[in-house]
C-alpha cells in the first residue's frame, strides 16, 4: 500500500474511520529530521504493506489545524501517531527510528 498525502481533515477522519489500523507522520518540508526520518517511514510502510496498516503523511505547514483533530498539539518534529481503532495507541516524536519500527511491529501484532 502506498503512502498516503492527507490534504483534509475530512480525508483524515474518513481513513481514519474505515481502517482499524493507521500511522500518521507529521512533517514540514524545512525540518531536516523529517526528511531523514522519512526514509524510516518509507521503509516500514513496505515492511508492513500487508499487515492492514496505512500509512499516512501529514504537512504541518498546509494543515496545522489538522493537529488539534486528537486534541494534541504537536512541539517537536516529526511526530508519528499510531492509531488503532479510532484511538491513539501510541507515539513517536523526534528522528528515532528504532521506536518507529519497535511501534510498527507493536501495532500489526493487534
């Protein structure tokens, strides 16, 4: 499954409500640990390409209200929500990653 670029808050919620399972990656084009935590993403969104995750990428510049759609406000980039069953199960903030696969393997083992 390929990555998918959220361009509204009403694409959100819809992914959201039909799948169990989603990983949202907060990012601005200018924050250089998003573009190097990026290729993390990529990697694991390939890994976990069977496993009913979707991966989802969300600009923070085009849509900074978006944040506040969990009642979160995101301080530090990048941010990566993991969501199951329409909840936060978890999160990851900053370039780490190890948590990000540590946190893909825990998801798609629900």
């Amino acid at each position: 499954m390929q990555i998918i670029n959220i361009n509204s808050q009403e694409q959100l919620y819809s992914i959201i409500t039909r799948n169990a399972k989603c990983i949202l990656f907060f990012y601005t084009i200018w924050c250089a640990d998003c573009s190097n935590y990026e290729n993390a993403f990529i990697q694991e969104s390939r890994k976990y390409n069977n496993y009913g995750i979707v991966f989802c990428k969300i600009n923070c510049d085009l849509l900074p209200v978006i944040q506040f759609f969990f009642d979160i406000n995101i301080r530090k980039l990048p941010a990566t929500l993991f969501i199951y069953n329409n909840s936060i199960f978890s999160a990851v903030y900053g370039n780490r990653p190890l948590s990000l696969e540590n946190h893909c393997i825990e998801l798609a083992n629900l």
